[in-house]
C-alpha cells in the first residue's frame, strides 16, 4: 500500500508539473524554469506567471523576432506555434532549439488594387531628372527645388536649393501620385511612407511590379525604390533617384530592404 500511494504521489507531482511548465506574458508563450537558466539562454524572466513553483522559477519569454524577408514574429516554442497555426523558423532567435521565430503562415500577398504599369510609367517619365535633396516634397508632388536644411550629400556646397528635381521618396510619391492619385507619405520622407496607411509590408518572395523597397533601419530608412520586374535577361529591375550628383535611373534591384505594397 505504502509503495502503491507513493507512485501515485509521483505521477501527481509529475502531472501537476507539466500543467504549470507552459505560461504566457502579453501573447508570448514560455515555459517555468529558474531564472538564472533563463538568463544563461538568453531569455527574460517575468514574475507571477508560475504560481505553484519556487520563487526563483518563472515564466521565460524571448521577444520579438524578423524574418530576413521584413516578416515579424515571435519567439515561442515550435508546439505553441503550431498551436496558433503559425509556422516556425529555426536560427533567429535565442534559446533551445525549441524556440524559433513564429510567424503567421503564408497568405496571398494584399492586391494593388490598380494596374502597376501606369505607376512605373510615372516613374520612367522622370529618367534623366536631376536628384535634388528635397525635391518632390512640396504641397503638391513633382518635381521641385530641393532644399540644403539636412543635407548630407558629398557634393559641397549644396546644390539643391538651385537644382530642379526629386529625391528618392520624392520620386516615389510623383509616381503614385501620376500613377493612381496617391499622395504616398502626404510629402513626407521614407519612415511617412513606409507608415502610410496605403502601405502594407510583403515578402520578398511575394514581390510585383509596383512594390517600393525601402533601405535602412525599420524606424529610421534613408532610401526608397520602385521595383519595376525583371528585364528581357530575367535580371530584377528598380527606378531610384539615388544621390546629389545622379540623375533618375533605371538600374538593377539591390538585394536587402523592406519591401512594401502601396494598396488603394
């Protein structure tokens, strides 16, 4: 009798410790374990959210995650991605191999909602067009005398308050605006139109004719480009207003960025 209480006292213990090893802090889903083996993962700790366990025994959570594609995610156990339906990526977040970053699974990219050609058309009607720092930002989009409050182009002294022309969201928002009568970002930088309610994050896999890649940290990008497809060679192709010192091109695409879909 008294071995037969004990195995059951055991296997009460043990199911009772798998019910509370799951937690969960703000949508993040963890495990219970010590603190200081949380730490040496590289996780975060967060009090209260293991009631029944010691003290030093709390949820441990990994944050956020990006895909190299721009794709957020969270950093959560393959089972509780699975259990939301998402689909796990190995190698982008700290932890057991068990963590990985979360993200929603594929779903068709978002719709243009207008035919690309006219806004690329847009864009080639500027080629030849001087870069000008500030120009295309005035009430109305186009072409316009830049500005020198902010430059930092190489070119001294600056030349953009004498220079008809348009920088890269400059440029951008000129096409849209020819293309389908957006105003892209209301004449504001990259950071306005990549934050424009038109504008929708893809992947780089889901990429069209029409998208706009910017460059740069998420919260603070520098530079913006018009993705235009692929040339007769299959090579991907991009319009840009680059610099101080070039003019509108038609180049190939540069590979990294944050690539987006403007949607009406």
């Amino acid at each position: 009798m008294r071995f037969f209480l004990k195995a059951v006292g055991l296997f009460l213990s043990a199911s009772f410790a798998l019910a509370v090893n799951t937690c969960n802090v703000g949508g993040y889903a963890g495990t219970c374990i010590s603190t200081s083996s949380c730490a040496a993962s590289g996780g975060k700790s967060t009090p209260k959210y293991c009631p029944h366990d010691p003290v030093n025994v709390q949820c441990c959570t990994y944050g956020p995650c990006e895909t190299k594609s721009g794709v957020s995610g969270k950093c959560i156990t393959t089972q509780a991605c699975a259990g939301s339906s998402g689909t796990s990526i190995p190698g982008l977040c700290p932890g057991p191999t068990n963590i990985q970053c979360c993200v929603p699974r594929s779903q068709p990219p978002p719709s243009g909602g207008f035919d690309a050609k006219a806004v690329i058309a847009a864009a080639r009607s500027r080629l030849g067009l001087p870069y000008s720092w500030g120009g295309g930002h005035k009430s109305k989009p186009g072409p316009s005398l830049g500005t020198c409050a902010g430059y930092t182009g190489s070119i001294k002294p600056c030349p953009a308050d004498k220079t008809v022309g348009l920088d890269c969201s400059g440029l951008v928002r000129d096409a849209f605006y020819q293309g389908i009568g957006i105003d892209l970002g209301n004449g504001g930088n990259t950071d306005a139109q990549l934050a424009d309610r038109h504008t929708r994050r893809i992947r780089y896999e889901d990429r069209q004719p029409g998208d706009i890649v910017f460059f740069g940290p998420l919260e603070d990008t520098h530079h913006v480009i018009l993705y235009i497809g692929k040339n007769a060679q299959g090579k991907d192709m991009m319009i840009e207003a680059q610099k101080t010192g070039t003019n509108v091109h038609e180049v190939p695409l540069r590979s990294g960025g944050i690539w987006a879909r403007v949607r009406k």
